[in-house]
C-alpha cells in the first residue's frame, strides 16, 4: 500500500489547469479527476446513488419507469507510465415510483405487458490514459468503445469534470437461447462536482468530498420487452462519494437487501 500512496502522491501534486485553457493539460486534467474520484493514497471509495430510470420509445413522449437506488466500490491504481487502471463493481435495485422499494414485476406502460425486473450487479474495468479512457479488457469483436474525460466547467467556485463512454454492439442473430437482437447502443456521461479549491496542492493529502451526477442515452434493456422498440432510455441519477466504511450512507433496507442478494459485496 506504501508503493500505491507513493504512486498516488505525484498524481496528485499538479496546480489547478488555469480555467481559460478549458480541458488544459490532459496529465493534469487526469491528477484533477483522480482527485475527484478517489480518497488520499489510492484507498477504495463507495459511491452511493439514486435516480429514475425514464424511457423515451421514438415519436412518444418520455415517461418515468422505475425509481433508481445503488452503491457502488471503484478502486484507482496507478502505472509507471501514468495511466491509471480503475476497477468498479455495483449493485443497483429498479424500484417502485411511489414506495422507492425493489421491483419484482413491472406493468409497462409503453406495452402493457408485466414484465419481470432484472436487477443489477455490474462489474467494470476501464484504463485511464490522459484525458482517454480506454476498456480495462478485451472487448467482444465488433463492439466500438470511446470515451473521453473533459473539463465541464469552472463556475462560482466549482468544478466540473466529466467522464462520458460511448459504445455500439453489433446486431447479433438469433441462437437457440437467444433471440435476435438489433444494434444496441449504451452512452453514459457522469459529471463530477467538487470545490474549486479543493483541488489546490496543498489539499492533495485531503479528502476531496465529491458529488456526482449521471445519465445515459441507451437502448432499452432487455427485461423491459422493448429490445425492437427504437428509442432510448436514460438512467438519470445524482450521487456522492463516500468513505469506505460510511454505514451512515446506506439505508437500512438497501443494505439488509444487498446482504441478501449479494453477500460478499458490502465492505
């Protein structure tokens, strides 16, 4: 662990890019983002979130579906060279609109079929490279991946930085489990809102409290019975960066579910 916080410290030595350069430096706009995104000497963070999942099926008007409620663990570590290798993993429950509980079956509105709710446990592995980010793995063949950190914006004393990933899957044919699918597309751009002055040198050994916000432009899931339907649907979420050990941050049911679910997950 001396070697990561060793590695973590020149990451996070870097002046504040001077805000008229917009994103600056793509080496000090990736110190910034680490800065945001982790806790002092590379330790892992929890991120708890909530939202409303909204769907949008072409020539209709968009509606809210679910109500959104997870926690996630992400991890940076860095490289000689660098690059930063980032780790995640999450759970996520789709919850009713009114009671903000687990879903078992959700009556779609755009359909009107009763479908049954796919909750979430999503790992991920990406590789940050600047202001790039690039996939953690090797990607399936076919799959097209971007994605990009910016510098959002600099306003009344706050900082926004931006992680956006863009991705295109390839049709697939039908199988003797699957059906067909069409090409589906998942886009997810995640802004992260800290104090301008949280960023200054001489706070890098501190804590940077960090809030996030989160949405997407994607193809509907698959649980929802739409996979032919043109359209999107967004994951609209608001979220904060909590410390690892921050009980406090989850509630009683969301953590007593988890533990269910997922018994090796909560830390």
């Amino acid at each position: 662990m001396a070697l990561l916080a060793a590695g973590f410290a020149s990451i996070t030595e870097a002046a504040v890019v001077d805000t008229r350069n917009v994103d600056g430096d793509p080496a000090a706009l990736l110190r910034d983002f680490i800065r945001l995104r982790t806790a002092p000497g590379g330790e892992p963070v929890m991120w708890r979130y909530a939202g409303i999942l909204v769907g949008k099926p072409e020539g209709e008007m968009a509606r809210p579906l679910t109500r959104i409620e997870g926690v996630s663990y992400t991890q940076a570590t860095p490289r000689t060279d660098g690059s930063i290798d980032w780790q995640l993993e999450e759970v996520g429950y789709y919850c009713g609109l009114d009671d903000g509980l687990p879903l078992a079956t959700l009556n779609n509105p755009f359909t009107g079929v009763e479908v049954k709710v796919a909750h979430y446990r999503s790992p991920q592995k990406l590789r940050f490279v600047g202001n790039r980010i690039e996939p953690g793995q090797p990607l399936p063949p076919g799959i097209e991946f971007r994605g990009e950190i910016r510098r959002l914006a600099t306003v009344a004393g706050r900082v926004a930085l931006t992680e956006d990933l863009y991705v295109r899957m390839p049709a697939t044919p039908a199988s003797e489990t699957r059906p067909a699918r069409p090409v589906r597309f998942a886009n997810s751009m995640a802004t992260f809102h800290a104090a301008q002055s949280d960023l200054a040198p001489q706070n890098s050994s501190k804590w940077t409290a960090c809030e996030f916000s989160y949405t997407t432009l994607n193809s509907f899931a698959p649980w929802l019975g739409m996979e032919a339907t043109p359209g999107v649907q967004d994951m609209r979420i608001t979220g904060a960066k909590c410390r690892i050990d921050d009980r406090s941050a989850l509630d009683g049911w969301l953590r007593a579910r988890i533990a269910q679910d997922h018994p090796n997950f909560l830390r």
